[in-house]
C-alpha cells in the first residue's frame, strides 16, 4: 500500500550497529517480502481524463475528480484495467473474474478525497512467480501474492527547514498533478531459503520486473523518476543446522524500507537490513515494527514511523464505482499480447547474437537489451551493438547518470556507425571521435565523419609511399622480418600509421609491408 | 385558474410559455417577488441567483423569439437543493464547513436543467450534508412549513418542499438517501419521487452515502414531477453506477394515470402500529379509491425491512465517514486555526476546522461510521448491515411477485413542530422507517398528498414503490390516485393551505 507519511516523519538517527556479513548468515535465515509500485504509463489518469505526463506545472493537470471537489465521481480508466490484467498474466498470476476497488481511509494533504482508491481483499491478479536469474546463472523462483490497482496520491514539497522534511519546514506547497495517476502495486509473498543471496535476488527481481514491465509497454519505470517504486520488508529468523527444519522456524519481525530508488540500492538495502537486525538480535534486543529510510549516500536505514498493525485504515469496498468483471474471452485477447518472458528472450537473444555469459550480464547490466535488439534490427552485427551499447555509450550514460535512450544517439545512428567500422572506411578510435560528434549533435555518424574528415586510407598509391618509405628507412627492421622474425612488422606498422596521421587501414598496411618485404 | 402566475402548475407554465402567453422573465420575475414577499419567514433558500436567472431567462425569451427549438420546459423556473453542484453559485451542503465554496463545475443534472432552458432560482436549504429529518440541522437556521411556520417542512429537503409548498418555484430538485425527497413532500402536501438507484446521475451531488443517494423532482402534482424527471434522467458517463438505458416513459404513464388491472400490494410492516391515526385513516382511503380505479389490493409481508433502520444506520455513517473526510481545509471551504497554537501543522488545522465546521449530527455520525468500519467491528456492524440489505432487495423481489407496486404511508406522522425531536436523534431517525427500504434496494419511491388528518389538520402522504427501473409505474398509480383526490377536494390540496403573512414586493397578478 502506498504510503507517505513516513518521509516526512523519517527523522535522521545515528549510525546503528551491524553484524558482518558472514556473522548474520552464519546466524540467521531472512524472510524478504517485496512491494514494487508502478506507475502506468497510460495517457489519462486511473479514474478521470487529466494528462500524466511527468513533469507538468505544479496543479496544471488536475480537475474536479483527482481534486477530489465535493460531488465529482471516479471513472475507471480501461485501459489501466487491461494494463493489470496483462501485468497480472505476464506474472503467472490468476486473473480474478470479479474485483472491486476499496476505499483505504486515512488523513493526508497530498491525498485530495482522504482515502486512496485501492483494492483490498479482492485484487484483480492474484497467486503467480516470476524466475530470476542471479549474474552467475542460478536460478530463483520469486512467488507473487498479488497485484492489485490503485491510485497515486500528490506530491509535498516542503520549503524550508534543512531536510526538505514537513520537520522545520517553513511551509508546504502540494501539487496534485501525481495524484490519480494509475498504479500497480505487485506484492510478493514471504519470500524464504534464499539465505546469502537474498540481497542478490530482491536485486534481480526488481531488474527482472522492469523489464518484463518495460516489455509489456505499461510504464517507463524509471526509477529514478518514481515510476518504479519498491519498498524492502526483511526479517531475520534464526537459522537451523539442518535446512529442512528452517521451515518450521517462525518469521521474525519485519521492518519496511522505504526510498530505495535505484536497483543498486535495493540489493543494499536489504544487505544493511539484515545486518542491522543481525545485530539487534544478537545483542539480545529485538526488532521495531517500523518503517525505515533508505539513505542512498550513507548506505544506511533510519528509523522512520512506527508502524503497528493496530494501524487501521477502515477498508471497505467503494461504492462509486461498479466491479470489475473481465470476460475469460478478454483476458485471453490479453494474454494473447503478452511478450516472451524476460529469461527466456535473454537465453534466446543470447543465442542469436552469440555472446559468452560474461557479454551477456553485461549488456543486462547496462540495461541494453531492447536498444540493442532495435540496433541489430537496423543493421548493425551483434558484436559491434554490444561493444557501442554496453561499452562507451553505457560508460558515458554511467558518468552523466542518464538512460542510454536519453544519451542522444538512435539505434540506427550506432547501426551506421557500426557500418562505417565494418566497411573498413573507420578503425576504433576514429569511430570514438564520430561517436563524439554523433553526442555532440553534429549529425549522423557519416555526415559526422565527412565533417571531422575522418577515414581510412586504403588507396595503395598514398599508402604504398609511405610504406616504401619505411622499408627504406629501417633496413634492420626488414631485415629481421626477412630472417622469420614476422613481429618486427609492427614496428613498421606503427610508423606508417603515424607517417598517415592515424587514417589509414592498419590490416592493408600490414599487406603492402608483406608483399614488399617479400617474406 | 388563477391569474397569479405562482400558483400555476409547471405544465400549465410550459405551455402557456410555448404559446407566448407569457414570457420566462415575467414568470421568473413574478417568483421572485413572491420570494422577497414571503421568504423571510419561510427560509426556503440558503441563495437566491436574481442576475443569473433573469439573464437566463431572457436567453429563453430571445432564442423564442429567434424561433429556435426550444425544450418543452425551457423557461420554467427551477429551485435546486443545495447539495447539488452548480458552477458560479454557493454550494454549502448547509454547511458551515464549506461556506464561501463556489464550485467550478456543474453537477450533470445541472447541465441538463440548463440545455433545457430551465432557469435556476436559487439553492435550497437543507440538513447539513442531508443528515436530519427536519432542516434543523441546518447551520444556517431551519426552514419552515407553510402550513404551519412553527413546524418543519421535512428533511433533509425541507428547502425544496417549502419553497414549493409556498409557491416560491413551481419545480425543485431534491435528493433522496432515506427519504429526503419523499419525506418533506408527504409533510408539506407536495409530490417528490427517488428514482432507480442510477437513474438520475449522481455527478456533482456532494455524497452523503454513495450507495443510497438518489437525485430526483420535486413538484406540486404528478404530471409536473413526471415533467422534471424526465429532463435530469439518464444515463451519465461521468456516473459509473448510472443506468445504461432510455429513461423510463414517466410523463406519459403520468399523463395516462391508468391502474386498470394493476395490483397494489399494501406492506404489512409499513402501517398500523407507530402510525398517526390521521396518516393511517387517510392512506386506507387512498387504497380505496385506487380499488375504485379499477385496480385490485393484496397484502405483502417484508419481515426484513424490521431491519431496515438498524442496516441504515450503519451503511449511512460508514460511506459518510468516508465522504466527509475530504472537508479538511487545505483546498476550498472553511479554514480554521486552533486556538493557542503558534504553528499549527496541518492535521491541527483539518482538525480544528473540522471541529468548527461539523454540526453534531454530522459529527455524531462520522463517530458512528468511523466505528462501524473500524478493524474487528467491519463484519459485526458493515458486514451484516449488508448482508440485511441484500434480505431487503428479496423481500422486495418476493413482494414484487405478487404486485405490481407496493404502498404505505410516506411517513408516519403529518409535520412534527421544531425543536420538537432535536434532542432525540432516535425519535428523529424513525421518520424515515417507511422511507428506507426502497434506498437499500435501490428501486423507485414517489411521496404524493392523501389529504390532511383530521386531528391537526396537516398534509399526510401515500407512497408508492415499483421494482428497479419501473419508475413509470409510480407516476401511473400517481397519476391515478391525484386525479381522484383533487375532485374530491375540489382543488389542489395546496389551496386549502393558509395563506402566508407576506412583505414587500408581492405584486398580485
Ligand atoms: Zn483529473
């Protein structure tokens, strides 16, 4: 369930003490519970017409409904209904014949009617698992409780004060463009007997849904602009020697981290968790209910509200809107557009691009798959859209902090590029100043290339005069090639390179040396 | 027939409009003398729009004049219950809470008033959120019964009826979620019916209890309500509970008032004991002569609807709870700050607002709500009170096997004085016992006079229910029943009423 309180109740603590990492699995077994949050990507917002497009004037995409002004009613937005059904049969999940959305009641100034429109008790999608795959290859089941609708609230922003906190703010504005947006929450149950990788598969999970959800064409999920969103449960239990008895052990004390924005946090977090309950534990203490803070920069949770289950949010099913009740014969028109799950299009692309493992679980970390598929189909040869995607342009993206769709360079403009290396006209580090110039906005790579003056020369008649000159400049050199020893040929090589300025086709030269030499 | 234009019925209005025998500015003018003349003792308006509804008005006169085709109704003047959404006019619920709130859209029934050239008086009084039997709960001061200034005019729509009843607009749009439209009819000699459950779309009514609330007409005779139903009916893509289909033939089953062959089924658990002998003696005669009609009686027995209160009383305060918590302070309506408190966070600002803006009726039953759905107490109080609610539907179902509508007193007693049950909400929530029912079923209810009982000499009212989307049937019965009433007595039963002290500007037509 959506939350938001606990931001701005988070109050910074001090450092807490943790476990290494060996004592707390020598010691216990986590329980991992996931909540991701998605927001739709659909272009009205989940029950009334207004735009969602990120980023609009504060309160310039809101009317009567997502304001929630006295006597406006909700609508639901079908196509958020067919994004969670298809999210709900992409995850294995049974789709319910009949749902209803519930009214969660409680107070908050960014939530316009005072209860967020939700589901409760009777989600659309329900019992399903998605595989994961960790980076060495191992495998893991991850089961879904649920995934259900609801709406997002708006957004507080709190002016004054030095944590950008409701603490010590001088005042709150709020703008109402978020709220009503659509969102998916996708819940997993307890998740148990992933012991030391945990932290790994909590990772691989939340990549494996942003691109199953990314795939499915219902959100951008970015993470880092909230249209993914997840929250770390994590308990510890003590662990049993013999693991066929761990599960009889029963759950420890959860706590719920909030704020972990970005896949690298989620694995950490997790990994911070359970260390620090490791310690509480083993110092005799126990663990708070509570929800945490992730702090990206620090690396570490802080406490944030207490959160009990006496915690009572008064559910019951809103009667503003009718049920919803899909036909079996729409869901199956759903599923019917549903893509190849996430593992198996990676072990399928894997084998038609030919990459090792290595290559492979780079080109996923760099989250280059789709740009890479859209590369390949617009010409370009696996290897050389592997070595643009998740080599420099990714190393850039890392370095600028953006999304390779976001550097300024198409698919079609690395396939030309890819083009202009194989055709032999660029070697590698002119490709790397067309590439510049490609990032610089200077046009497309062979305009870039004509510009900057940049190719190969591969005309005998230049090339062969600088080779003559050479040979005639380095008697000793030809000599020992004569005498068998075919590696001083790089020596030659590399002053007919520099007597080209660089621009010439290295394997040609190496030809017209051979021939000359007559070895 | 009367020359004081007031007096007339809408359909004489229409007409008379149609044939250019009088023109919208001169019949909205002359209601709005009658209302500088009378209402300062009545209090039927909370706001009364004299610019607005004179230049609307005169668009209906121009466009006349330009030949254009225009609605039957356009130029007949409307009232329009406070609850209702209406863009540029105050809108406060008779609230203190959302005093100076102008809403910046239009409710759909709204809308449709409008493209029918219908000009909008004002806003009526009402119990605050529609909470009360009476307008007492009104923060701004109850209204009163034409037929006796010291009683009520009925409630929550007690605005609606007395404005009506005392000739201040010939048409008025009530909304009914126990009983507020038909209620303050049957206690002021008006007519006033709850459509279907999703039959007039709920679009900008401010929510008391979503699943119960219902717009619908009110006005001084059969044919006129049939006339209003039928220009706020149907269906509404802003209401997703609103019915996908034609509204229902009520102007001509008004016109036809034809019960030949029709069984009128008397409820068992709705007369007798708790009744007034008046109300009681005149709801007999009226079955008599609709045996007279030409229709047959049968007696249906609905051992749940002794429920019925009790289910009432916990599905209202839940969904109201809900509703009314979007009255915080922090977007339109009242502000208020605590007091000796320097920087008040926002919570003590929605709570001292909240605490100033509510009256105790209302806060009384957002306590209830709030309990009823609290964690451990949903499924003894909401859960059941659902499952009652689904035992009254079948009730309604065996009963409707067996008759074509059924029948009671619309409440069981004529206009109680003010101030008279305003310590005992218990006393106060048994006025809706026969009203109920139909709210918790969904199906259609009208309130039409039977005459006046003898003991005070106050208006009583027959009720009238049909199965869900069969609200022509109310308006035949009606019609029916009107037609042998009014030559009974000779007249309307308005015109036996007393006629009020007025002030001012009253011109005599
Ligand atoms: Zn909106």
């Amino acid at each position: 369930m959506s939350e938001h309180t606990s931001d701005d109740l988070a109050l910074d603590g001090g450092t807490e003490a943790v476990l290494t990492w060996d004592e707390t699995i020598a010691a216990y077994d986590p329980v991992l519970g996931l909540e991701v949050h998605v927001e739709l990507g659909t272009a009205t917002k989940m029950f009334c017409g207004c735009p969602t497009e990120f980023g609009a004037e504060p309160n310039s995409q809101v009317c009567p409904v997502c304001l929630g002004l006295p006597g406006s009613l909700p609508v639901v937005n079908e196509k958020g209904v067919e994004s969670a059904i298809r999210i709900g049969l992409a995850l294995n999940c049974t789709i319910a014949p009949w749902s209803r959305f519930a009214r969660k009641n409680y107070f908050y100034p960014d939530m316009p009617k005072n209860f967020q429109t939700s589901q409760y008790d009777e989600p659309i999608a329900f019992n399903g698992w998605l595989d994961v795959e960790l980076e060495d290859g191992s495998a893991y089941r991850v089961e879904i409780e649920r995934a259900h609708m609801e709406e997002d609230t708006g957004k507080s922003l709190h002016v004054g004060g030095a944590t950008g906190r409701i603490h010590g703010a001088d005042y709150s504005l709020v703008d109402y463009n978020r709220a009503g947006i659509p969102l998916i929450e996708i819940v997993t149950k307890p998740l148990t007997g992933f012991g030391d990788r945990a932290p790994e598969v909590a990772k691989a999970y939340v990549a494996t849904l942003r691109d199953l959800l990314r795939a499915l064409g219902v959100s951008d999920v970015k993470m880092e602009q909230g249209s993914l969103r997840c929250d770390a449960n994590v308990s510890l239990r003590p662990r049993k020697k013999k693991p066929e008895k761990q599960a009889e052990v029963p759950f420890g004390t959860r706590t719920e981290t909030k704020n972990v924005n970005s896949l690298r946090s989620v694995e950490r977090a997790v990994r911070y968790e359970m260390t620090r309950h490791a310690a509480v534990l083993a110092g005799g203490g126990s663990i708070l209910q509570e929800t945490r803070h992730w702090h990206e920069d620090t690396g570490v949770t802080t406490s944030g509200r207490e959160k009990s289950d006496a915690e009572d949010y008064r559910y019951f099913p809103e009667p503003d809107l009718v049920p919803i009740a899909p036909t079996a014969d729409s869901i199956e028109a759903l599923r019917a557009t549903l893509p190849e799950p996430p593992v198996q299009r990676r072990r399928r692309l894997q084998g038609e691009w030919g990459y090792s493992d290595l290559e492979m679980r780079d080109v996923i970390n760099a989250g280059a798959i789709e740009i890479i598929e859209a590369t390949v189909a617009a010409g370009a040869t696996p290897a050389g859209a592997r070595k643009w995607w998740s080599g420099e342009i990714a190393r850039r993206a890392n370095l600028d902090g953006r999304e390779l769709t976001d550097m300024g360079i198409t698919p079609r403009a690395v396939a030309e590029l890819d083009a202009l290396v194989q055709g032999g006209r660029l070697n590698d580090s002119m490709a790397r100043q067309v590439l510049d110039g490609v990032l610089a906005g200077e046009g497309n790579p062979g305009a870039v290339a004509d510009a900057r003056g940049l190719a190969l020369v591969s005309d005998d008649g230049a090339l062969g005069a600088a080779v003559d000159e050479v040979i005639a400049a380095n008697p000793d050199l030809v000599e020992k090639i004569r005498s068998g020893k075919v590696q001083a040929a790089g020596a030659l090589i590399g002053q007919v390179m520099k007597a080209m300025a660089g621009q010439a086709d290295a394997a040609r030269v190496r030809e017209l040396i051979m021939e000359r030499v007559g070895s | 027939m009367t020359n004081d234009l007031t007096r007339w019925s809408a359909a004489r209005m229409a007409d008379s409009l149609a044939r250019r025998e009088i023109s919208a500015v001169e019949l909205t003018q002359a209601h709005l003398d009658r209302i500088a003349a009378v209402d300062g003792s009545v209090h039927s308006y909370l706001h009364v729009d004299e610019t607005g509804v004179l230049a609307q008005a005169r668009a209906v006169d121009d466009a006349r004049a330009r030949n254009e085709d225009l609605h039957v109704m356009a130029g007949v003047p409307i009232a329009v219950k406070d609850v209702v959404a209406t863009e540029g006019l105050p809108t406060t619920c008779g609230s203190r809470i959302l005093s100076g709130w102008i809403p910046p859209y239009d409710a759909t029934l709204v809308t449709k008033l409008k493209a029918a050239g219908m000009p909008i008086l004002g806003k009526t009084n009402m119990d605050e959120f529609a909470m009360g039997s009476s307008t007492e709960h009104s923060a701004y001061g109850p209204s009163r019964n034409p037929w006796d200034l010291e009683r009520i005019p009925g409630g929550s729509g007690g605005g609606s009826s007395s404005v009506l009843a005392s000739f201040q607009a010939p048409l008025a749009i009530g909304t009914d979620t126990g009983g507020s439209i038909r209620q303050p009819a049957s206690v002021t000699g008006t007519v006033g019916t709850k459509p279907t459950y999703g039959g007039v779309s709920r679009y900008g009514l401010v929510a008391l209890a979503s699943s119960l609330d219902q717009a619908g007409p009110c006005a001084r005779t059969v044919l006129d309500t049939a006339l209003l139903h039928a220009v706020i009916g149907g269906y509404d893509p802003r209401d997703s509970t609103s019915i996908h289909a034609p509204v229902p033939e009520v102007v001509r089953a008004a016109q036809s008032a034809d019960v030949s062959g029709m069984r009128i089924g008397v409820v068992k658990q709705l007369s007798g004991e708790g009744y007034q002998a008046g109300v009681q003696a005149r709801f007999n005669e009226a079955v008599a002569l609709l045996v007279d009609a030409g229709a047959t009686v049968v007696e249906v027995d609905c051992p749940n609807f002794q429920y019925a209160l009790a289910a009432y009383y916990l599905i209202l305060p839940s969904e109201a709870s809900s509703n009314l918590a979007r009255f915080d302070a922090m977007r339109y309506g009242l502000r208020a700050l605590p007091e000796g408190v320097d920087d008040p966070s926002a919570e003590q600002v929605m709570a001292a607002t909240r605490e100033v803006g509510f009256g105790a009726e209302v806060k009384r039953r957002i306590i209830l709500g709030t309990y009823a759905l609290s964690s451990g107490y949903y499924d003894a109080y909401y859960g059941q009170a659902q499952k009652v609610r689904r035992l009254i539907a079948q009730d309604f179902d065996r009963a409707f096997e067996v008759a074509d509508v059924l029948v009671s007193p619309t409440a069981p007693t004529t206009a109680f004085k003010i101030g008279e049950k305003l310590d005992d909400p218990l006393a106060m929530y048994l006025n809706d016992v026969a009203t109920i029912p139909a709210n918790l079923a969904g199906i259609p209810g009208m309130s039409l006079p039977s005459g006046l009982a003898t003991e005070d000499g106050l208006p009583t009212g027959f009720q009238i229910l049909a199965p869900a989307t069969k609200d022509e049937r109310l308006y035949a019965v009606g019609s029916a029943l009107e037609r042998e009433l009014v030559s009974r007595w000779g007249g309307h039963l308005l015109e036996k009423a007393p006629t009020l002290a007025t002030v001012g500007a009253e011109v005599a037509r």
